[in-house]
C-alpha cells in the first residue's frame, strides 16, 4: 500500500464527511489521518491522509471527484 495525502472540498453539510469516508474504504483505501482545515462559503477543506492498495491513486480520486459537491483538489505521494 502507498500513502497519500489528499486535499479535498466538500459540502459543508452534516453526512458530508461520512459519505467521503465510507467512499474510501469502499475502493479498499485506509484512512490513517483526517484534518478538519476550514470552513468558508459553505465549503469544507479537509486533509486526508489514506493508504492506497498498489501505488496509483486514480481510482480513488475518480469515486472521490464523483460525489455531489467533492472534489480533490491537491494529492501528494508520502
């Protein structure tokens, strides 16, 4: 597994977060760090730190990207 940390918006909205977090261990990812960074506007800004199975995060990104309102907006390799 490859560790990845992933800057994220999403809707700032109850079950917001869970849906991202259920979203990751449903494509078989870890979450092994969450940072809650702001709030403005509505928007959330979280970094999460995930372990990814193999070393590309593509997939994962995609299912991310795919929820109303998320979106990815940095990742970086750790």
């Amino acid at each position: 597994m490859a560790l990845f940390q992933m800057q994220i918006s999403l809707p700032d909205r109850p079950g917001s977060l869970g849906a991202i977090a259920s979203a990751i261990g449903a494509a078989g990812c870890d979450i092994r760090e969450l940072v809650v960074l702001k709030s403005e506007d509505g928007k959330g800004y979280d970094d999460i730190t995930v372990a990814v199975p193999g070393t590309d995060p593509s997939d994962l990104v995609n299912v991310l990207n795919s929820i109303g309102g998320v979106s990815v907006i940095g990742i970086k390799q750790l």
